[in-house]
C-alpha cells in the first residue's frame, strides 16, 4: 500500500495568468469545514460522541505541525452553522470551506484581474486576514491568511 502525504511544500510556487508567471504560493492548506444543519447542538454532540471531535463553542480546532517546517504551528477549524446563517452569504449552498492563503493581498489582486467574484473586502483581526470570493457554481470560499503567517 501507498503512503501519500499532502504539505504545503507539495504546492507548486510558480503559477501563470494570463500575462506573467506569479512566484508565490496560493492556497496553503484547509483553513476550515463549515457546514449549516438542523441542529448544531446536536450534530456537535453526534461528533463528539461518535467521531471523538472535542466541541467548544466555536466546534472543534485541529491543530498540526507543519511539514515542510514543524516549528511552525497551524490549525484547521471544523464548524456547525445553523441553517438560517447568512455567514455564507450570498451562496445558498450548505458549506463553506476555508483556505488557507500566504499573501490574501497578492491572491487577491491576481484574482481580481481573472475576474473572479469577491464578495467582501478584507477584514482583518487578531488572528488574521478573511475575504470571501464565489466559486464558479457559487460556492462561497473563506479565504484566510493567518497572523502567523
């Protein structure tokens, strides 16, 4: 059997657009799994109890060492909305996924100039930088630069 492994030191750091290669890194890694449901209390309790996934009240943090550098701590967040949320506005879909990114300023710019749907501007706190883009089927993306990053 295969072994595979994920990092981002896997991610290429060349990309193109349309007019020029682009030396920096886009996506990093999963930021986060948010889904809405009928009960997240409920569904937090299932998840705990039969998957082991410690609630708090923000759902549960996964935190991890990265691999091409293990000093450097990261987390990934998984969270239950309800389904009235209007946090995935403008999307009507049941999830949002957030990515983590290197440069939110950068990546922005470049996707802008490819026309991609940004839904908000930058907000920036103490643990990082958000923007929400669409995806082509509307799917609502969180794009997140971390503090530490």
């Amino acid at each position: 059997m295969n072994n595979y492994y994920i990092s981002s030191s896997n991610i290429p750091r060349y990309f193109t657009n349309k007019t020029k290669p682009i030396n920096m890194k886009k996506v990093t890694g999963i930021g986060g799994v948010f889904f809405k449901c009928n009960n997240p209390k409920g569904m937090n309790d299932w998840y705990a109890k039969n998957l082991g996934l410690p609630q708090t009240e923000y759902g549960t943090t996964f935190e991890w060492r990265q691999a091409d550098n293990p000093e450097k701590e990261g987390s990934t967040s998984w969270c239950t909305f309800p389904q009235d949320t209007k946090y995935f506005n403008p999307s009507e879909k049941p999830f949002m996924i957030n990515y983590r990114v290197e440069n939110l300023a950068a990546l922005i710019d470049e996707l802008k100039k490819e026309n991609v749907t940004i839904v908000d501007e930058i907000a920036e706190y103490d643990y990082g930088k958000f923007v929400h883009i669409l995806d082509p089927e509307d799917n609502i993306i969180e794009l997140w630069e971390p503090a530490d990053e």
